[in-house]
C-alpha cells in the first residue's frame, strides 16, 4: 500500500477492523518513511460472473467499467457517488446466483435503476448503449419511453 502523503510502499499497519456495514476491512496505516497516517477500506470480491458480450465473447465482470459508465451519464446531476455505489451494489446483488449475464441485461438493468434515480442519467446511458447519432434518436427515445 503507497502512502498517500510520500507515495512511499513502506506502511505499516496500526489497526484493523470490521466497517460498520460488516461488508468491508477498515485499516488504519502509517507510512514508515514521513509517518503520515491514514485509512484503507478492503472489500472482498465475492464475485465470479462472467459476461456475455456481442458475438458471444465472454469477459470478467469488471464493476470499474460499469461505475465508469454510470458516473459518465451521470456527470454534473446531483447523484453522489454513495447512490451510486449502492445502486451497483444493488445490481450486483440481484445477479449474485447467476454465473454468466449478458451485457445487454447489465444495460437493461442499470437503465431501470437510472430511471428511479435520475431522468436524465438515464436518458444519457440510453443514448450510449442505444447508440443515438442525432437529436431526432434522443426525441424519439424520450416519446417511447413518455408512452410505455
């Protein structure tokens, strides 16, 4: 672990405990080298899924690029990384007893999750994995969704 101060890999640690929520290993460290201190959070990765993308590719779950792409459609609305971590972590939970999923029902999934917290985060996600090339694929998904 580097040191947040020096970026120094020589830390110690002082104390370790479990996270309020028990999901998570709170340490706390101090570096060797300036003896600043610090706080880590370790999560276990429980998860093995895999996901089936186009042309049946398979690849790991990676929860960075969904994070990635839902703080992109997200980007200067009033969600906090918190809602979104939860929310991820929500998703996650639902697809835990599946050991393969297609990214299309990650998509479709995280497209109704942004539709209860954010219009427009979801409207922005949409429009990526629909791949809108005007204004017109925006109006015509917004009437859609409007009717359904």
């Amino acid at each position: 672990m580097y040191c947040i101060n020096c970026w120094s890999d020589s830390t110690k640690v002082i104390d370790s405990r479990a996270s309020e929520d028990g999901k998570s290993i709170r340490r706390r460290r101090e570096c060797e080298n300036c003896h600043n201190r610090f706080t880590t959070f370790e999560k276990m990765e429980i998860m093995t899924l895999i996901v089936v993308k186009s042309w049946n590719r398979k690849q790991r779950y990676n929860r960075g690029k969904l994070e990635d792409s839902i703080l992109i459609a997200a980007n200067k609305r009033n969600l906090s990384v918190y809602i979104i971590n939860d929310m991820i972590r929500q998703l996650e939970f639902k697809w835990s007893n599946k050991n393969e999923i297609t990214s299309k029902e990650i998509w479709k999934d995280v497209l109704a999750a942004l539709f209860v917290l954010d219009d427009v985060a979801y409207v922005r996600y949409a429009s990526v994995h629909l791949k809108f090339d005007s204004a017109k694929d925006f109006v015509e998904f917004i009437n859609k969704e409007r009717k359904g």
